[in-house]
C-alpha cells in the first residue's frame, strides 16, 4: 500500500475520535485498518490512503459510493473542517447509540462485566443538542489578507477556521463575535500588532473567552492577552465595551428564536494576562476592566460563583441530570458520611450535602478547593469540609488518623476523576474504607472500566450504569456508575 493509492473500503466501526474504520486485507491475508475521517459504519466510500503504518493506515475520504442511512447535513456548514463537532454528519439517535455502545464495549471488554447492557440505563440525550454551552474560547488571528479571523482551531491543528456563529455554544456568541470582529480589524488596522501572532509570539489578543450564566442571564467576556493591559489606547476599551453592549442588546431583541428564551446582560469583562509561548490558553492573572470579577449561575438550586479561570461544567442542562443521577445512585437518607473524591469546586459535594450528615471533598487544585469553600458558604451549606491535596495522598493519611474514631468510616464514596481515571492506590484506600457504596462519575469510559474491574475483584459489585450526554456531537462520552460492596 502506498501514499495516495485508492482503495474502495465497506466501513465496519468507529474509531475513538468518531473516524470509520475499514479493514483491507493485504497480499499475506493480514487484515490491514484503514482510519477515514468522516465515514459512518455500514457505508462503502473510496477513500485517498494518506499515511500508511507497519499494521494501519489513514485514508481521506474521497467518495460515499454508498451512504449510511443515518447520515445526515450536518446543521454547521464548518462541522467537516472543525475540530469541534466530529459527530455532525451522524443523526443524532445514532450518536447517542454509539455513546451507549462505547460504555457497554468498554465494561464487557475492559471491565470483564458480563451483559454489561444489563445494568445500563437508558441513555439521556438533549431533546435540543444544539446551544447548549456556557463557555466558549475563541483563538483570533489574522489571515494571509490581513483580515482578522475569529473561531475554532482546525481538528489537531492551530489554524483558525473563521466562524460567524457556533452551533453549540450560546447563541449570544453570534451577535458578540459579529461585533467584536469588526473591533478587533479596527485596532489591528491601526496598531499593526494588535491580533496574536502564534508562530512568532507577538502581538495582543490571543483569545476571546466567553460565559453565559444560563439561569441568571449573566455574561462574561474576558480577553487573553500577551501583555499587561489593552493600553494600545483608552479608545480601545471603551470601543470594546460598545461592541460587547451591541452584541448583548440585538441578542435581546432575538431571544425569542432559540431554546433558552432568555435575555442575557453583560456581568463581568476581564483581560487574562497570558505572555507565555504555550498551548494553555488561560494566564494565571485577570483584571477586571468593567463590572464584577465573576458571575453566578445555578446547578438545580445550589448557586455557584464562577470566575473566568474557574473550572465550571459546559453542559448545565445536562450536568444537573447527571449530578441527580449521582445524588440518586447514592441513595442517602440524611445520615451519611460522604466522600467526594476528585470535588473540583465542589459542584457533587453540595448536591449530596442536603442529604448527607457530612461530606468531605478533596480536590488537587488550591483555586478550585478555595471556590468550593466560597460556594458552600454562598449557600449556607455547613455540613461539608474540603481537602486540598492529591485524593491518593490526603485519603490514606486520613484514614490512617481516623480510622478507629467513630463514625469515621465512609457510607458512600463518590469519585469523578479526569480522564486517566483512578490513582490505584486511592482505590485501594477506598476498598480499605468499606463503605457500602461507591458511585464512579466517569468522563472515560476505559478507564471506568479498567477501575471497576479492579473494584469488583475488591468486593464491589456492578449495580447500574448511567449514560448522559454531555458533550453533543464530540466523541466524549460522560458515565455514572454504581457499585455496591458484597457481604453488608
Ligand atoms: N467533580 C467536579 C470536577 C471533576 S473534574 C465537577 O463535577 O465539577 C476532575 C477534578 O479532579 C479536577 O478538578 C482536577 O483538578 C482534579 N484532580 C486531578 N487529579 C487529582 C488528584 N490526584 N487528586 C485530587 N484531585 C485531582
């Protein structure tokens, strides 16, 4: 096989970031992979071999000779392009079945659990998958014709795909990026170097970072910038100010059409001071330039502050299934000691806390254990203590002091971990703990798996399994688990 050979390939699965996956066999009868972005399962296309592997390769997608039955336009003219919504061209019921299928897969293949569909509930999808996220982050640059560009990085690039509107962000975004364009080619027409310039590091504005409060209607738009101030000039800021309050009011006057209905008001604008050559978006300072240093929004009825360098769920229509999913799973009846491993700001330990007699959260990032001890008390919530320190560190140590107090010992553990899932070694403390149950909120479904298989060979049992979809139209794919131990 070589570069640019065409083949003709049936398409028979998905791969994790959503490709098809063909299989040619070779003159030895090996059986060869060929990854095509963009192909569906069940659907022959010829595909352009691009790159070709010791056992795989990667194709372009060229020709659907025979399209699949669920593929559908995506509704984003950019969706092939972007590296946002690798799922658009598939109907939405058969995304949220292959969601489901991935958990399934992992907890039979990974997990050793057999029948695993068994103990899945039925997936929740959004009966809108559309506008439905509370933070964007644009990268702006500047193009070969000198015009500024506003959008989405290119899937595993850093080109900038220009875009007027995003389909799954807040439909705010629309009117800000119609208004902020504009400024953003005045200052860069009249200063030179006011728009990032990645390759050589020069240059101001590098991204554009935006929130919207979904229940209060508060909005937050903060500047990443490559320097100390927007001091370019003091009409700069205010002419800043006028394109945001535009944006904001023809909002107003259109929110009718779309899912939420209702209006927005500008909260909180901010630059964030990022001079570094890195990857990372987010600098470690902000200064305010107008209004409050954060806003607020709601999960159920549990308030939250939420600064721009806040981690804050994306999804809130869907984390608040999860999170009465997770509150459910763990069945409290006002009595119980919880721990909240893994607690962020504290979002799952204040959920419980109404239920629970105490919860202790730990959570590795000092910011983010000072937000959860600000958002209990924003919500007179006493019964909660959190813990700043690696959960594999701080539980052991914990345990070891306090074990044989009494009423120490964890009726539930709740644990949601980021993508490389659970430290073995907090495993091994929790299975030390006893508690009756644990409830796994999970955003990877192979290292879910691989932790439970480890959890059932310590006395845990495989109760339920929750699917809800948080991320519409991305390969992420978010779980809830409940375990319960054997022998009580
Ligand atoms: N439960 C929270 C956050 C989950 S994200 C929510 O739903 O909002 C996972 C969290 O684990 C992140 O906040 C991350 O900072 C934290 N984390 C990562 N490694 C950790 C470790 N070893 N010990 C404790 N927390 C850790």
């Amino acid at each position: 096989m070589n570069k640019n050979d065409i083949y003709e390939i049936k398409i028979d699965d998905l791969g994790n970031d959503g490709e098809g996956i063909g299989h040619l066999s070779t003159e030895d009868k090996k059986s060869f992979a060929v990854f095509v972005k963009d192909a569906l399962v069940g659907e022959l296309v010829r595909v352009r071999i691009l790159k070709v592997k010791k056992n795989y390769a990667y194709g372009r997608l060229e020709e659907i000779i025979k399209p699949s039955p669920d593929r559908v336009q995506p509704v984003c003219p950019e969706a092939r392009r972007c590296g946002g919504c690798l799922l658009m061209h598939m109907s939405y019921e058969m995304e949220l079945e292959y969601k489901w299928n991935k958990v399934r897969e992992c907890l039979e293949r990974i997990g050793g659990i057999v029948n695993a569909g068994s103990y899945m509930e039925k997936i929740e999808g959004m009966d809108n998958p559309y506008f439905f996220r509370n933070k964007m982050q644009f990268p702006v640059g500047v193009n070969r014709d000198g015009r500024v560009t506003m959008g989405f990085f290119a899937q595993r690039t850093h080109s900038i795909i220009d875009l007027d509107k995003c389909y799954i962000g807040h439909p705010l975004n629309e009117y800000l990026i119609k208004h902020l364009k504009p400024w953003l080619q005045r200052w860069q027409d009249r200063t030179g170097g006011f728009i990032y310039n990645e390759m050589a590091h020069e240059g101001l504005v590098r991204h554009i970072l935006t929130r919207v409060g979904f229940k209060t209607g508060e909005v937050m738009v903060c500047l990443v910038i490559n320097g100390d101030s927007l001091n370019v000039s003091k009409d700069a800021a205010d002419e800043l100010m006028s394109a945001l309050n535009r944006g904001v009011d023809e909002y107003n006057e259109h929110f009718m059409e779309y899912p939420l209905q209702s209006r927005v008001r500008l909260a909180s604008v901010s630059i964030n001071i990022n001079r570094d050559k890195t990857n990372r978006i987010m600098g470690d300072r902000c200064k305010i330039l107008w209004g409050n240093d954060c806003i607020s929004d709601y999960i159920g009825d549990i308030k939250f502050n939420i600064s721009p360098m806040s981690f804050f769920q994306v999804n809130p229509i869907q984390t608040k299934i999860l999170y009465d999913k997770a509150v459910d799973y763990a069945g409290l009846s006002g009595n119980e000691n919880v721990w909240d491993m893994y607690c962020g700001i504290g979002t799952i330990s204040l959920a419980l806390a109404k239920n629970a007699h105490m919860v202790y959260g730990v959570e590795i990032v000092p910011q983010a254990i000072e937000d959860a001890r600000n958002n209990a008390d924003l919500n007179a919530i006493s019964n909660v203590e959190f813990f700043c320190g690696k959960a594999e560190e701080v539980v052991p140590r914990f345990y070891e002091e306090r074990r044989n107090d009494a009423g120490s010992r964890p009726d539930v553990v709740v644990v949601d971990p980021p993508r490389k899932g659970c430290d073995q070694t907090l495993l091994d403390t929790i299975s030390r703990m006893k508690p009756d149950k644990i409830v796994y909120v999970s955003c990877d479904p192979a290292t879910l798996a691989r932790d439970i298989k480890i959890l059932t060979e310590k006395g845990f049992e495989l109760k339920k399994v929750g699917v809800v979809d948080q991320f519409c139209h991305s390969c992420h794919v978010e779980s809830v688990v409940l375990l319960q131990r054997k022998n009580m």
